[in-house]
C-alpha cells in the first residue's frame, strides 16, 4: 500500500528524525546516555513509529541503509551532546542505537560502524548496539563474528527485549553481549508495592546470572516510583521508561542530563 511505495524514497527526501530516551542510574539517578528511537514523518500519515515501518524496511532492504543513516545521526548526536559540556565535564552521555537482524547479516556493519566513529571522533565505549534476544537465538559463529568484533574494538552489545526469546541461559556465554535489557513485562510485575513474590524471585535470578557473567542489567518500561524502587533494590543498573521521561528531542536529553548534574 501507500506506506510500501512512498518507503524507499523517504530516506532521501530527509523524512526520517530520531527521539532519544534517557538512560538512568538506578543508584544515583543520573542520566547516563539515551536509546535513539527513530521516527518517520510522513507527508501524508503524520508521524509514524518505527513498528508501522521498520519490518517493511526489513523486507525491502532499506533497512541497511536507513540504519546506517540512524548509527551515524545518534553517534554525531552523542559527539555534540559532549562538545556542548565542554568536554565530558557530565561524564560521556553514551548512546544506544537499535540493530536489525538483517544489519547483523550485512557485511558492511563493522566497517560502517568504524568509520562513523572515526569521523565524529566518538570513542567505541560511548556506543552500545542493541540486537534483541530473538535475533541471537541459535546464531552460528559467522553472525556473531562481526559482533565479536565490535565488542574486542570496545563497543557494547546489548541484548535487547531480554526475557521473551526463550533463550538458552547459558547460551549467554557464548554471545559477546555486555548488557541485558530486561523486556518491559518484567518491569510491569514491579506495579504493585511490595510486587508479586514470584516476579521478584525470577527478576532477582535473572540479575544474579547477569552480574555473575559481568553483565549489567537494564531495565525497560520503568512508569512509576515504586518500580524503579524495586528495580533498584533487586540489584539492576540502569533504568529506562516514562518516570524519567519520553522519547524526545536531542536537547531535552541534554537539559535533563545538565539539571541532574
Ligand atoms: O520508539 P518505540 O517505542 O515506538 O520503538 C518501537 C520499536 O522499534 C522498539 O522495539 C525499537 O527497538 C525499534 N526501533 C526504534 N528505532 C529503531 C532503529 O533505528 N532500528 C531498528 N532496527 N529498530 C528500531
Ligand atoms: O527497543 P525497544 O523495543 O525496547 O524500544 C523501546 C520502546 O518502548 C519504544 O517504543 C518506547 O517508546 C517504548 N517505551 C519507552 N518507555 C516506555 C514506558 O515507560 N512504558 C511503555 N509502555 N513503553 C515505553
Ligand atoms: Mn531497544
Ligand atoms: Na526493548
């Protein structure tokens, strides 16, 4: 339909922009980075958010290069949020970026991914790519390669929607992940105060695992006090989620990270 048409075009006519959410420390609240979100502007429909587009650019390769266009945007932005500091005056604000299972298979990522770094001048420990669990699940040596890559050059690789892929616990060593992103639906068994007994064993579990293999544990979805409370007392690092704020603009991340410090 129109959506599929007006698609490969987009990217050109400049009609894509990118929301960043902050990263919180769960211990001190401060503000320690953003996921970039990205967005579609479409003349006709509005703004559309990435599930009405992402799994057409999917489809029809796009993907690759609006990805591209994503990392080199959000890593800039990062570059320019530290520039504005004079320096890393906040501490580095870092940044997440989304990967598509397709940019895993893309033979270009690690290069791409350097090159953008070494043009912003961006440090690879400023960044983190987001790879959800699904698309992991049963990877041979050949997609993890380039991952593997990333993460020797100081990249971190977060697993992302953690919980929902039916993985292999100890499947988790063998990826070269350094973060898990816990799936929204942890986070929405936090709701009542004190939470259900057996959410807290299982969340509690899960921390014990990560922390047990130098993981750190992001949590996503945090919409309330009370969750972010027991989040933390259960031992997670970072949150992410309405509480602190939404998606927005890049200098609504930079005021929040300014107030804070
Ligand atoms: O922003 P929102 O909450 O609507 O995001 C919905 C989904 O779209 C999330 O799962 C997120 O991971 C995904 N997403 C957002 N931006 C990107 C992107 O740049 N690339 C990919 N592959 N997925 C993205
Ligand atoms: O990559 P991922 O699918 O996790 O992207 C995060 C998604 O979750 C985005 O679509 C974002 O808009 C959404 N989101 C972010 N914070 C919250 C929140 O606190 N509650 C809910 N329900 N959704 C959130
Ligand atoms: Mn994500
Ligand atoms: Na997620």
């Amino acid at each position: 339909h129109g959506l599929t048409t007006a698609l490969p075009t987009a990217l050109d006519r400049g009609e894509f922009f990118i929301e960043y959410q902050p990263l919180v420390h769960l211990g001190d609240g401060s503000v320690r980075g953003a996921e970039a979100l990205v967005r579609w502007l479409h003349p006709q429909h509005g703004v559309l958010s990435p599930d009405r587009f992402i799994p057409l650019a999917e489809h029809t390769g796009l993907i690759v290069p609006l990805g591209r266009w994503v990392l080199e945007q959000s890593v800039r932005q990062a570059r320019a949020w530290r520039d504005a500091n004079g320096g890393d005056a906040l501490g580095p604000l870092r940044i997440n970026v989304n990967l598509s299972p397709c940019q895993l298979t893309h033979p270009g990522l690690v290069q791409d991914t350097v090159e953008i770094l070494e043009r912003t001048g961006v440090t690879p420990d400023a960044l983190c790519l987001e790879v959800t669990e699904s698309a992991l699940i049963g990877a041979d040596d050949d997609l993890l390669k380039p991952l593997r890559r990333l993460a020797e050059m100081g990249v971190d690789i977060a697993l992302d929607d953690f919980g929902t892929g039916y993985s292999n616990l100890a499947n988790l060593r063998r990826l070269p992940v350094s973060v898990l992103k816990l799936d929204r639906s942890f986070t929405q068994g936090m709701q009542r105060f004190p939470a259900d007994p057996v959410d807290l064993k299982i969340v509690e579990g899960i921390v014990a695992l990560a922390h047990s293999l130098d993981l750190a544990v992001t949590v996503e979805g945090v919409e309330t006090g009370a969750q972010a409370e027991q989040l933390r007392i259960l031992g997670c690092d970072t949150a992410q989620g309405w509480y602190y704020a939404r998606p927005g603009p890049p200098e609504r991340l930079h005021e929040l990270a300014l107030v804070d410090a």
